[in-house]
C-alpha cells in the first residue's frame, strides 16, 4: 500500500462521522450533518459535517478540514501522533519500524504509569513518605492538587521501585528505556529517584512522558532531577502541566511559562490555570512552538529576572528563530525577591496584574536600551540607533520589523523609510535545481488537484515555499497535505537557499507524509514537464492557492445557506441576520480572491 493510501485506508475504515461524532453530538441536515463546535462556544451549531467530501468546517470560527485535522485541534497533537493515533484505532499498520516503535513506547509508557502509581501510594499510606507529607503541607499544596498533579514519593531505597517493576514483567533494559532506573556498578538496575518527591509529567494528552523529583530540604543531591532524554521524554519540546492548563490557555489564548512545578501547581491551585512551566529558564523553539498550539501569545515569568537579564533574553531571540513571532513572548515582571509561587499566594491580584502588564521581548529591549543612551546628542542617538536596527534585524517577521522600526523613528525623530534603508540588504534568494527523479512517473496522490499542483510547485521549486507566510495555514483540507507544505517551508527556510534533496527530507518524515513527497517528486519528474522560471513558478503556485481559497469560500457559503435555512424555520431573527452577514463577507471575499487570480499580487496575499 502506498503512504497516502494509508491516509485514504484509514479515513475508509474511520468515517468523518464516527471521529467527530465522539465528540460533538450531531443532527442530520439534508447530506450533512451538524451540531455546536467544540473549538469554540455557540449556543446555535455552526459546525458542519460533511461525509461526501470526508471533512468538517465551522461556519461560525471558520476552522475545517479532515479527521486528522479535527484529532489535531481536539488533543493538541502533531500530524505524526494524530497519524498514529488513527492507524492503530483503524488496524492498519504505517510500516513494521513504526509498528515496533509503537508497541515499545506503549511498554515504556506501561511502566511509567506502573511507577506513578507505586509512587503515589508510598506518599499516602507508609511511614516511609510522612516526611514528603509534611514538606508537601508545608509548600500549601493542598490534597486536591496532590491527587490533580498525582504527587507521590520515591523512597530511599537502592531499587524498590525497579524489583517492584520487574517483578510485574518489565526488564531491566525498559526500565533504563523508560528513564526509571540506571544500571547498577553490580549488575542489574537501581532506581533513578530515590528520596524524592515525584512529580509526573505528561504530554499534551495526558500520556506519562518521564519524572521530575524534588529532593527533600536537608538531603544531599541535586535540588531537581529530570527524568533523562528517553524515547518518551524530550525536555525541549516538553511543557509540565501542559494537559492541565491547555484548556485555559485556549480560553485566556495567552499560555504563562514558568520555571518549575511547584509554580505551575501553586497557580492552578490558584485559579490561574492556564499556567505551564519550562522546566528551567532555558525556553526552547520546541516548547515556544507547543505552547502556540493552545495560545496565541507567551508570557515568561520565571524565578530569575529574565527582564534583567540581557544574555537570557538574547538567548530567546535566538530561540525563536525564524519560525516564530517575537511579539508573542512578553516578559513578566515578578517584584525582587519573590518567586511566581511567592507572588501568586501572597497576591493573586499582584500576579494577574504583572502578566496583563508584560512587554514583548523586542519592545522590552528598545526601553531598556533608551534608558542607556542620551538620546539629546548625536552620538548617543547613533550608538543606540546601532544597537536596536541590529535587534529589528533579528525579527524574523518583516510586519513586525515594521511596527519596530514606527518605535524606533519616533524615539529618534527620525523617518522611517531612512531607517529601514539603513537596516535592510535583502536575503539573496537562489534558485535551487528542480527535483528529477530518475523512476517511472508516479500517479497522482489521493489528494485534491490542486492541493497535488501546489505542493509539486514546492516540491520542485523550494524557494517557493520559502516566502509563504507561515502565520496562517493553507487553504488545503487535507491535513497530510498541510503537513508536507509546513515542512517544505521549514526546510527550505532553514537551508540558506541550498537545495534540500528529497532523500534527507524524506527519512525526517512520518510515512504518510514521506510518502506524498515521493509521489509528488515522481510526478513532478516527467519529461514533458517544462521548467519554470522561479517568477513564473511563484505565480502559478499564487493562483493555485487562490483557486484553494476560492473552494474553501465555496464550502463555507454552502454551509452557511444551510445554517440559513435552519434560522429561517425557526424564525431566530437575530441568527438569521449574523449568518448573512458572515454569507456577506464571504461574497466578499470570494470577489477579492477573484480580483487577485487576474492581477499580480504578492505571494503572502494568498494566504489568510
């Protein structure tokens, strides 16, 4: 079977109608079905379900697309979980590596969740965990963030935990595997934490991913000990507290980063439940970019004064790279001499005020700079005018390089256009080689055609997926089809205007994806295919994905007169002129798409 026929296999065997319908309770509707979107509240359903064409959208929010999508959004996963997820509910095997690597990690996950609960118990009934107990009392957790968090205490004891383990089948090498135990100078294993108190820490969906212990005041050792990188847990991409808060964080749409687990129990004991912590003061790409997932913008709020500390906030610029928006992470201000655990219990308000008043980084900084300047004189004004244009220069994102540069010209009195001169000598943009691959043509994935023509252009033309604006998806349904063009784009960007071969892609990828690029490079590599000029390339890929958009417009119009015809039967007067209001900015938008496809516009203006 090929790769996107695993994709077409599963939505086979998983209807649309069965994966949405465990979550949203659906009435027929002619060919369609809806009911009230889970993504966001509404007393009337808005949220459309459609078996012909295998996909969902809401009128009223405006997301759509597949049941991978609709998995994706549901439980905060990638494409690649979200893949495996379906294939083994479906019964059809990815490949016999995924298979084994599945089963392994589900073992590793078994014996995680075998130790928690193990942990959990000694904590409640033996005298082994009244001191943890007692510290635990002491720290104002209460015995209902004890249970939320599932706490508990690892004795200290050489390997009571791994002999307990083992003997319920588990072998030493998945119990080193899972991050549970180290070998012993004497052979065999001892356990990892002992004399701690143990805090699980699990992956968005709630699955056990590794340990964090906190060594008891008074014991020798490290104060923290983190579970080590494990096939399970991977501390850069890992936020504690993550399925607890995800929620609030979509809700309050800002996700607040703090340092350790007992600041982000402390809040949610609070109220502050949209609260996650980094696990340190080193936040990373991985973690920025699970925390946007849930929230639309970062607040930083960790023990040390990242606010004051210049090295740490350079650091998170370099973090953010080039994939993420500077103006997404604020830095919050905690009064010196208080941690966020200190300031959360002594004034709730004190903490509520200090992330609503946190400045993004960049603005931070360009204060910060203008306190150590005289911006009266000359020089003063030149040295400082130095060092913010080298911070704009950093901002990957060209709109906010411009909201900066506004900042800067008006601290300065100085025009703008004379500073973006100064600061801008554009990217040189190579033309890469198109993609030739030496086998027989292969047919045409089971995607749409015009989802299949744009990421062929990406596919051959790489510099084209390069200057796509990744703050908003493509208008694909396919959630397949959405993944490969994110890493395309990804890649492309990352490579400095080098090709990237399709082999070094491909093993990077899960085997759907994989397998889609494969087919759309062996489709791409006919002789008869003509080679484009990187400008006639990238106008081409504009009107494909302006033809997209324009479908997309189509659906949501057709379900939105549906919705109308609903509010008429029922006379809900207000309803019935909110849906033509939005069936109005449709038509709208439907006629700017068609203005667009016959006049050259910029390749980001298809996107929305």
């Amino acid at each position: 079977m090929t790769t996107p026929g695993i994709v077409a296999d599963i939505k086979t065997r998983l209807p649309v109608l069965d994966v949405v319908g465990e979550t949203v309770a659906l009435k027929r509707a002619g060919s369609v079905y809806k009911g009230l979107c889970p993504f966001h509240p509404e007393k009337t359903p808005s949220f459309i379900v459609s078996p012909d064409r295998e996909g969902w959208h809401c009128f009223g929010c405006g997301l759509g697309g597949d049941i991978f999508t609709f998995v994706m959004r549901r439980d905060g996963l990638d494409f690649r979980e979200a893949l495996s997820r379906l294939a083994e509910r479906a019964g059809v095997e990815l490949s016999e590596r995924t298979a084994r690597e599945d089963r392994r990690r589900r073992r590793l996950r078994e014996a995680l969740e075998g130790a928690i609960t193990w942990y959990r118990e000694v904590l409640l009934r033996t005298p082994q965990g009244e001191r943890a107990r007692h510290y635990l009392t002491e720290r104002g957790l209460s015995d209902e963030t004890l249970e939320r968090f599932a706490v508990g205490y690892a004795p200290n004891a050489w390997d009571a935990m791994s002999k307990r383990l083992r003997a319920r089948g588990f072998s030493d090498e998945e119990l080193m595997a899972s991050g549970l135990s180290s070998p012993s100078n004497r052979g065999g294993v001892i356990d990892k934490f002992r004399g701690r108190v143990i805090i699980p820490i699990r992956d968005q969906s709630g699955r056990a991913t590794g340990l964090g212990g906190r060594i008891l005041p008074g014991a020798e050792g490290p104060k923290y000990l983190n579970t080590p990188t494990t096939p399970l847990f991977d501390k850069s991409r890992t936020l504690f507290g993550i399925d607890l808060a995800k929620a609030a964080m979509r809700r309050d749409k800002v996700a607040v980063v703090v340092e350790g687990y007992t600041d982000v129990m402390a809040a949610h004991q609070a109220g502050f439940t949209n609260v996650v912590a980094s696990l340190g003061t080193a936040l990373t790409a991985g973690q920025i970019e699970l925390a946007l997932k849930y929230a639309d913008e970062i607040a930083l709020a960790y023990d040390v004064d990242l606010a004051g500390d210049s090295a740490a906030r350079g650091g998170l610029l370099a973090q953010l790279g080039p994939n993420h928006s500077v103006s997404k992470v604020r830095l919050v201000r905690i009064p010196a001499g208080k941690d966020p655990d200190e300031l959360i219990r002594s004034d709730p308000e004190g903490w509520r005020r200090a992330v609503a008043d946190a400045k993004d980084v960049v603005t931070f900084e360009i204060d910060r700079l203008a306190g150590e300047y005289s911006l009266d004189s000359v020089p003063g004004k030149r040295a400082f005018t130095g060092r913010v244009l080298a911070l704009i220069k950093g901002v990957p994102d060209r709109l906010e390089q411009g909201f900066y540069l506004q900042k800067l010209a008006r601290l300065i009195s100085v025009d703008e256009r004379t500073l973006a001169e100064a600061m801008s000598k554009g990217p040189i943009v190579r033309r890469p080689a198109p993609a030739r691959a030496a086998d027989a043509p292969a047919p045409k994935p089971s995607i749409g055609a015009l989802e299949a023509e744009a990421l062929e252009l990406m596919v051959r033309y790489p510099a084209l997926a390069s200057q796509l604006d990744d703050t908003q998806p493509l208008p694909f349904r396919s959630a397949v089809a959405q993944q490969l063009a994110a890493v395309l784009a990804a890649k492309a960007r990352a490579s400095n205007g080098e090709p990237v071969t399709l082999e070094t892609l491909v093993a990077e990828l899960d085997p759907a994806t994989a397998g889609l690029a494969s087919e759309l490079a062996a489709g791409s590599a006919t002789e008869d295919e003509p080679t484009l000029e990187l400008a006639a390339a990238e106008e081409t890929l504009r009107v494909c994905l302006l033809r997209l958009r324009e479908e997309r417009i189509d659906e949501a119009m057709r379900d939105g007169r549906l919705l109308l015809e609903d509010a008429q039967r029922d006379a809900d007067g207000p309803r019935l002129a909110e849906i033509e209001q939005r069936i109005d900015r449709l038509g709208r938008e439907k006629a700017e798409v068609t203005r667009a496809m016959r006049t050259p516009a910029d390749l980001a203006g298809t996107r929305r």
